[in-house]
C-alpha cells in the first residue's frame, strides 16, 4: 500500500534541481573556498574534479539507486535491501536528524544578516566584534531561528510535488543566477590597500585557479586528497540519507544515469563558482591571510568587512550575497528534514503532516540549545583533532567526521561484497540504458572507494 501512495518526482528535472538543492548548500559557500586556497588553488580544484567524477559519483548514484529499487527512505531502506543490515539504516537516519538542528541555527544567522543588509546594515554587521556579541545573545538568535525553522517545515509539509520540487525550481535558478553575478562583479573590483598595493579580483581568481606545486611532498598531496574527499560529502549530500530519500521518490521510467550526471555538473560548477565568488573578493580587500579563514568566520566576520571596504556598492553586493546564502541554506535544510520526515514516514506509519510537526518541534527544542550553546550553556570541549568544540561543533564533528563516513563505508561493504554491484547496476540499467563507468564504479565500490573512506575515518579521529 505504501509503495502506491508514495509521491514521486514528476519530471527529471524536478529530482535534479531538488537533489542539486541539497548540494549546494553553506559547505559549498563557506568552506570549499576556503580549502581550495589553503591546499594550492588549482591544484585542489583538479584533485576535486578528478575525485567528484569517481569516488563522488559512486556514492552519488549507489545511494540514489538504492532509494529508487527500495521506495523507501533510509531508516528502511537498508533493511529492505538486506535484513540483517537494517542498522545501518538506523545509523545513516541519525545523521539528518543530528545536523538539522544545528543547521537550521545557522539558516537563521544567515537569515539575519540578510535581513540587516536588506535595510541598510552593512555597517553594523561589519563592526568588530559584531558577530560574537549577537550569537551570544539569548534570545535573538532563537526567533530567527523558528522563522527560518518554520520555512523550511512548511515547504516540506507542503510534500514532494508542491512543495520541494515546486520549490527547487523557482530557487536554484535565482540561486546560480546571483552566484554568477557576484561572481563576475568579484573578478572585476580592485583595491589599494594602505601600503600602497594594488590588488585586482583577476589576481585572486589567478589565486584560486592556477595549480601551486611548490612545496608540494607526498604528504602535502594526501593531505589536499584527503580535503577533498571530505569536502565530496558536504557538496554531494551523500551519507546522510538525503540522495536514499531523494531517490525514492524517482520515477521508475526515469533515466537514473543521466540525472546523477547532472546533478555532479550542476554541484560541482557552483562549487567552482562559489569559490570564483569569494575568493577574488577576499583577496582584494583581505589578501592571502584573509583567504585562510573558513566556517562562521568567514562568511560572518571577513565577508562583511570585504562589503564595508567595498563603499557604497557594497551593502548592495552583501544584500545580495546574503540573499544567495539564504537560498541556498533553505534547499539544503529541506533536504535534510525530508529525510527525517520521510524516515518517519515509513517506518512508523505516520501521515506527513503528523511526522512534520514532530520533526520540527524536536528540531526547535534542540536547536534552542544550541544558541544557547553560545552563552548560558557555553562549554569548551577538545575534539580527538585538537581543535576546541561547544555544542554545535560537537554535533557537526559526530555527523560528519564520524557517522557519514562509517555509513559510505557499510555502504559500499554491502553494495560491493554483500549484494554485488550488479544491485546497482541493474537498478540504473532497467530502462534499457547502459550505465556508464560501470567498470570504474564495480572497481571504485568493492576496492577504492571503502579504503578511501577508511583512511578519512581515521584522520577524522585524529590517528594521523
């Protein structure tokens, strides 16, 4: 019965744009920039490319593939594949549920800064100290985080068709729209700084591009190789059960191979935009050492004093960076709450409405104390890789360094070793069309791809 009434897709290019959505979200803004200038610029975009197109795609389409043979979301998705595997269900179901609150704390920085360029407050969001002072307020953050909660409840509460395919397609192309445009505006300015040193935005895209071999040892390329495997989770949205969910809802007579084909060059061009977006402007107005900052840091604190320096033109390219930003937050919480909601759905019976109001209330409780996280229940923690944590960096640390990569590893285990490859093959050949890199995904699944995911697992610990 639940196989009949589930929704589904209504055309590829509702999948691709939801599905590319979910991937361009604040990984791709805040921190892809920030590696590809700290591991060599072009030198960290070509292993990206080369990685994106084999280890990305494998898990890219073994998950969506699974979603579409199992009709299922992941909390059960892996026990209909095989039964004894149902826990890895479980497990890749934990880690939607453990990054949609903290995520949506974020939307809602986001969401305030934008609101604050939109009525002129440029200035204040570049004022020193500015950003600390409001994320350790109480209750500021905790109402910007309920509207944008309540955005993105209401659009998953509206389903698959109204609302996140109807959605997508109004955003992402708005989305990709201000990204080139601020893009272009980004290569264009130039800026003299008080020494006397004129820096252009073609200087920083040379920067970003242009592979920087010198000092490049063995260890250096494991090191950029390893930042960017990392950086495939955050772009693709594999391991968190979003492509398993996403791909359920895939029409049977949809061809599987040319919509993951896509949704890679849809992903992986705005992440190469994003960076063409910041880095030319941090470089003219912050130079290399402003390149270096990432996270929160960098799009709450360097960015903004990049838009003071910018003079009056300035609040109007914040505005519309922030606005961008919010964009492409919304489709990525969409996403992640779809694959809660979805898990809910199916394994405990209950109408989307229903599951809705109890993912979202949940969401809220525990992302209230993640703002508070920042004052009445501020902590510092050392993470196994030394750096120092509170609440929200514990979750993020858990979900991503720890759970996405042991679900990608039983992923490939049970696709590769348990169920053969031939599962997933089969899946995306039973239209009649072939493929594609079939060789390349049966040898990356059952070999390259686990070891890949293993030696990511124990540097995420911190063993090396």
């Amino acid at each position: 019965m639940e196989k009949q009434k589930r929704n589904s897709f209504k055309g590829s290019l509702g999948f691709v744009l939801a599905a590319a959505g979910s991937a361009v979200g604040l990984g791709n803004i805040w921190r892809f920039p920030y590696l590809a200038a700290k591991d060599g610029g072009g030198m960290f975009l070509l292993v990206y490319v080369i990685l994106a197109v084999t280890f990305g795609f494998t898990l890219l389409i073994t998950e969506v593939a699974i979603g579409r043979k199992t009709k299922q979301s992941p909390l059960t998705a892996y026990g209909k594949l095989k039964k004894s595997w149902k826990g890895l269900g479980a497990v890749a179901s934990l880690v939607p549920m453990i990054i949609l609150p903290y995520y949506c704390v974020i939307g809602g920085w986001v969401l305030k800064y934008f609101l604050l360029y939109l009525t002129g407050g440029g200035q204040t969001a570049a004022a020193e100290g500015y950003f600390n002072s409001y994320i350790t307020g109480q209750w500021q953050p905790v109402v910007v985080l309920a509207v944008f909660l309540a955005a993105v409840a209401l659009i998953v509460y509206r389903g698959v068709n109204k609302g996140i395919e109807s959605f997508s397609k109004v955003l992402m192309p708005l989305l990709v729209l201000f990204v080139i445009v601020i893009a272009v505006f980004s290569m264009t300015i130039h800026h003299q700084d008080e020494s006397g040193v004129t820096r252009t935005g073609l200087q920083g895209l040379a920067v970003y591009l242009i592979p920087r071999f010198q000092g490049m040892t063995v260890s250096r390329f494991f090191s950029v190789l390893l930042d960017a495997m990392g950086q495939l989770f955050y772009s693709l949205s594999v391991a968190m059960g979003i492509m398993i969910a996403y791909g359920s809802y895939v029409r049977d007579d949809a061809n599987l191979r040319t919509s993951v084909n896509q949704i890679e060059i849809f992903d992986t061009a705005i992440a190469l935009l994003a960076g063409a977006m910041i880095i030319p402007a941090v470089f003219v107005f912050a130079g290399e050492e402003g390149m270096k900052a990432s996270g929160p840091g960098l799009m709450f604190v360097t960015l903004p004093k990049v838009f003071s320096a910018m003079g009056r033109i300035g609040g109007i390219v914040g505005c519309l960076f922030f606005a961008m930003v919010l964009f492409a937050a919304l489709t990525s919480a969409i996403s992640i709450m779809e694959a809660v909601v979805a898990g809910f759905i199916d394994r405990f019976a209950l109408s989307r409405p229903k599951a809705v109001i109890l993912v979202t209330a949940a969401t809220f409780a525990i992302g209230v104390i993640v703002c508070f996280g920042y004052n009445v229940l501020y902590f510092q923690a050392a993470l196994p890789t030394g750096a120092s944590a509170q609440i929200l960096d514990i979750m993020d640390y858990v979900s991503n360094n720890i759970l996405m990569p042991l679900v990608s590893i039983g992923t490939c285990i049970l696709i590769g070793w348990v169920l053969k490859p031939g599962t997933v093959i089969e899946e995306v050949e039973k239209n009649g069309t072939k493929m594609g890199r079939k060789t390349l995904y049966i040898v990356m699944v059952k070999f390259v791809a686990p070891v890949m995911l293993i030696v990511l697992f124990l540097k995420s610990l911190g063993l090396f």
